[in-house]
C-alpha cells in the first residue's frame, strides 16, 4: 500500500509540472506587461536611447526578469513534457528542442537586457538595442517551430492545436519585422504574444489535465 501511495504522488507531482510551469508562464509576462519601461523604436538613436532609459534600470530589470528570464523556464517544461506525453516522436522532439532553443535565447536576451539598462554610452545602447531585437526576430521563428511541431504532436486539444498554427504564422511575421527593424510589420506583436501565452499556459493545463 505504501509502494502504492507513493507512486501515485509522485505521478500527481509529476501532473503539476507543465500545468504549474505554463500557469506561471503567462503570470509572469502578465507582471512584465504591468511594469511602465521607456518605449523605445527602432529608429531611435544610440543618444535617444540613453536618454529614454536614464533612471529606469530598476524597473527596466524587473520587466526584463518577467519577460525574458522567467518564461525561460515555463518554455522548457512545457515543451519537454510535451514532447514526453508525445512519446518523444519526431514532432515531440522539434518542439522539446524548439522550447530548449527559444529559452536559450531568451536568457541571453536577459542578460544583454541587463547590460542594456545600465549603458550610459549610445553607441553601446545602439548595439545592445538592435542586438536584443533582431535575437528576439531568431526566437520568434523558433517559436513558431514550438507551435507547428506542437500542434502536429497529437497530444492537445483541438483549440490548442488551431492556436499553436495561428501563433506560429503570427509571430513569424513577428520575427520578420525584428530582423529587418520593421515598424510597421512590429505590430504584428500585439497578436503573435497573447497566442503564444496561450498556447503555452493551455499547453500546460491540458497536459497536467491529461496525466489525471
């Protein structure tokens, strides 16, 4: 009984982790949307950037943590356990590296983030701003990788799955305004972002609701 009993909490430990990892994924980029950080565009200049940033490292490192760093985490556990409920098929195995890779990235982009905030130089701000952005247009394509090769798992519901396509074509035009430093396909961000939050908290929810 005890043999028992231990098995089936570790099992229910088990379940929580992508629905308590995808849960904090989207508390996290909620807590980084409610910090006022300077707007900086993609013209802006090295000495326009310096200006803007002044006296705002503090709250510039706390959107930073929750947008980049935290969701770090919910991206990996999503994706691997996902690609664990799959059975490691091929289409498990792009998205658990898909994940890997995009957290990857977006660890790096913290750290140049927070170099970024406390640069009083604008040549330096100029290199570490369009640094940071055309990483964060490599990380939209991979992410778009995550949905598709997700989405193709079998593992999620169907919504999800329709959400994971939407996410993918959304921020791959994303990704493509990052790269080139293209304003006007940027606003593709306001879609591409809220689908990716949920298709990875609803990823995660689903798969801790399909262990039960």
């Amino acid at each position: 009984m005890t043999a028992i009993a231990t098995t089936r909490t570790t099992a229910g430990s088990l379940r929580t982790v992508p629905a308590l990892a995808g849960i904090g994924y989207a508390v996290s980029w909620v807590i980084a949307l409610s910090v006022p950080v300077p707007n900086s565009a993609f013209g802006d200049s090295g000495s326009s950037l310096v200006a803007k940033m002044a006296g705002h490292a503090v709250a510039m490192d706390v959107n930073n943590l929750f947008s980049e760093g935290l969701p770090a985490i919910g991206l990996v556990l999503v994706s691997l356990w996902l690609a664990r409920a799959a059975g490691w098929s091929r289409a498990g195995r792009i998205t658990a590296a898909a994940g890997a890779v995009a957290a990857a990235i977006s660890l790096v982009e913290f750290g140049i983030g927070l170099a970024l905030a406390r640069t009083t130089t604008p040549d330096t701000a100029h290199l570490l701003f369009h640094s940071l952005n055309r990483l964060d247009g490599v990380k939209m394509f991979v992410l778009a990788v995550m949905g598709v090769a997700g989405a193709m798992t079998g593992m999620l519901p169907r919504w999800l799955r329709y959400t994971g396509i939407a996410m993918a074509v959304a921020i791959a035009g994303s990704g493509f305004a990052y790269l080139l430093l293209s304003s006007g396909l940027a606003t593709l961000a306001y879609v591409s972002l809220p689908l990716l939050i949920v298709f990875v908290t609803g990823t995660g929810i689903a798969l801790g609701r399909s262990a039960e």
